[in-house]
C-alpha cells in the first residue's frame, strides 16, 4: 500500500528532480538524465554525451622543445641498438646449443 501512497506523489518528485537538475547544472559540468527503461538506448544516451564531450575538450599532443625530442630519439635510437645485441646473442646461443647437440 505504500507504493500505491508514492505513486500520488510523483508529480512533486519529477517537479523536485527537475528544480534540483536545473539549479545544479552548470555548462563545464552538465547533467545528463538518461531514461533506464531501454538499455540499448540509454548506452546510445551515454555514449553520445560522452562523445560530446570528448569532442569539446579540443585535446591535443603536448608541443615539445628541440632538446627534448633530441633526447627521445636518442633514447629510441640506444632501444634499438640494444635491441639488435640482444637478438644477436640470442641467435649466437641457439647456434652454439645447435652445434653442441650435432657433436653429441
């Protein structure tokens, strides 16, 4: 019977939630109300507001100083040689277990 009471009322609950959406809702920060009844359609809802606001941020790479990108692409440059001594001396390892297993 309690719920029965609550349905007479629900026109001051949506009157409520919508003065408190309203007041509260700001242009960096906005409310969005996403009705529940249809989960494909809400997540459409979410998805499209989230889009939105992805798109509003304007992101973009950080711009870097020469100095910084000369050392990045030294860093890159020493991975990679390292990168090459390790492969070669694992192929020098395999060669030598393949050479050990053929004498034996």
């Amino acid at each position: 019977m309690n719920d029965i009471a609550e349905r007479k009322l629900w026109g001051k609950y949506m009157a409520a939630y919508e003065d408190m959406i309203q007041a509260t809702s700001r242009p960096q920060a906005p409310w969005y109300v996403v009705p529940a009844d249809n989960k494909t359609f809400a997540r459409l809802v979410v998805a499209a507001a989230l889009i939105e606001a992805l798109e509003g941020l304007d992101l973009q790479y950080p711009k870097m100083k020469s100095a910084a990108l000369k050392e990045i692409e030294q860093v890159r440059s020493a991975l990679k040689s390292e990168g090459r001594r390790a492969k070669v001396g694992k192929n020098r390892q395999r060669d030598r277990r393949a050479g050990a297993a053929s004498v034996l």
